[in-house]
C-alpha cells in the first residue's frame, strides 16, 4: 500500500438533458437520478475488473509485468491466461455508500487536499540536520494526534509522493464543470433546481433569482442565453434584440 494512486472525484447526482453524444438539449431540462441511488455497485465493480484484467493482460503482452520466483512460470502466454480465468469468475467488491460525516465534510477536506501542501508549516515540530519531527494523527490509535520523528531521506520521501509526475494535472473539470459554457450551464441548472424544488433554499432561490439573465418577454420569467437563442423552461424565444 505504500504505492497508493488514486483519484477522488465529484460527481453530481443528475445533469442536464442531452442527446447520446453528450450535447445539451436547446430546451434542457434536469435530469435527477433515482433517490437513494447513485451508481450500480455491482455493474461498476464488473467493468473494474474488466478493464482492470485487460489492462493486466496488454502488458503482460508488452513485457511490462516483472514475473520473478514462484511467479516465473506466468511469463509464459498460455500459463499466464489461464491464471486470469478464475479471476473473471470472481466479483470484484466496490465500496459506494455516503460519507457518514455528510458531503459538507468532504468537501471540505477535498478543498485542503487540492488547495495545500501535503504538509503545512503548523504541524512541523523540530529540524536538525538529521531529523524531522510533526504532528499526525494515528489512525490505527482512533486518529489520536502524535509527534512523528523521521529521518531527513524518509521524511522527503514521503513528501515527494505528493507531488505530481510531470505531465499530471491536479484538478481537471468534466460535463457541466468544463471551462467550455461551464457559467451557462451551471446557470440553467440551478434554475432547473430551483423550479423543481430539488434546492428550495433561500440561498438557491435568491441566487436563480439574481441571476443577470435576459428574462422571458412573454412572462418575464428567468431564461439563459445560448447562442442567438433565448432558451426558457419550456419554451424557445428567439432573440432579435
């Protein structure tokens, strides 16, 4: 576990309607997933293992895999193939149920994650010439915090695997997130929302309402803007303003 990539990611639970390629509809409208539902935990687990296994098996062809001791025997093709059937046969557990602190929590410790060095100046204790010593928290004590004193090699090794080979970005924005028509979108859904009733907040009503949008000249009901369109919620006005 001490090589441990991985990738966190927020996901919303709906989005606007699109056709199969992924285009926004001209007249979307918000596309919830089922209460209590997010995804299939047991079809996600078997394309895990599916791409996971085909991966495996590409680089075996590749001669990427070091196949040494009582693995030797697996360099072969046809030995190394049939190790891999059993493996199709078996489910493959996904861990998907809600955070037990809620999402405010994790958005909140996904924001230090992105937003700061692996570890701040505060919780340094001591520098010598040969020692580190900081705070953490032993999470095999409960998450009680104690004073960790390594070496300087140690302490900058396990520094430096925070940090982003080259070529890596940090935080990429996908869908509604992307840079391209990210405000448009983001606008026509918290529109979406609030009409719904999906996010009756005073905070989400006042800020559709504030939303400096052209409105409706029918009805003078909030629309967004797309192109030289004027898309409302149920109806298209063209401009020709």
């Amino acid at each position: 576990m001490h090589h441990h990539p991985h990738l966190h990611c927020l996901v919303t639970g709906g989005g606007l309607s699109c056709d199969p390629w992924g285009r926004v509809d001209e007249r979307p409208c918000w596309r919830s997933c089922r209460p209590g539902f997010f995804l299939p935990v047991r079809v996600l687990g078997r394309l895990f293992r599916g791409k996971f296994l085909a991966l495996l098996r590409e680089a075996h062809e590749r001669g990427q895999l070091s196949l040494v001791g009582r693995l030797a025997p697996l360099r072969e093709a046809s030995a190394f193939a049939a190790w891999l059937v059993p493996l199709y046969g078996r489910d493959w557990v996904v861990y998907s149920q809600p955070p037990t602190a809620g999402p405010e929590v994790v958005l909140k410790y996904l924001s230090r994650y992105v937003h700061r060095s692996a570890l701040s100046n505060g919780r340094l204790v001591s520098l010598s010439e040969e020692e580190v010593s900081f705070r953490c928290k032993d999470y095999a004590r409960g998450g009680k915090e104690r004073v960790l004193t390594l070496s300087g090699e140690e302490f900058l090794r396990r520094f430096v695997q925070h940090v982003l080979p080259k070529g890596f970005v940090k935080v990429r924005h996908y869908g509604l997130l992307a840079s391209h028509g990210r405000d448009e979108k983001l606008a026509a859904c918290r529109w979406q929302l609030w009409l719904s009733g999906l996010a009756p907040s005073p905070a989400a009503a006042a800020a559709a309402a504030s939303w400096p949008g052209p409105r409706c000249p029918a009805c003078g009901s909030l629309c967004w803007r797309k192109g030289a369109e004027v898309l409302g919620v149920g109806a298209v006005v063209v401009d020709t303003s």
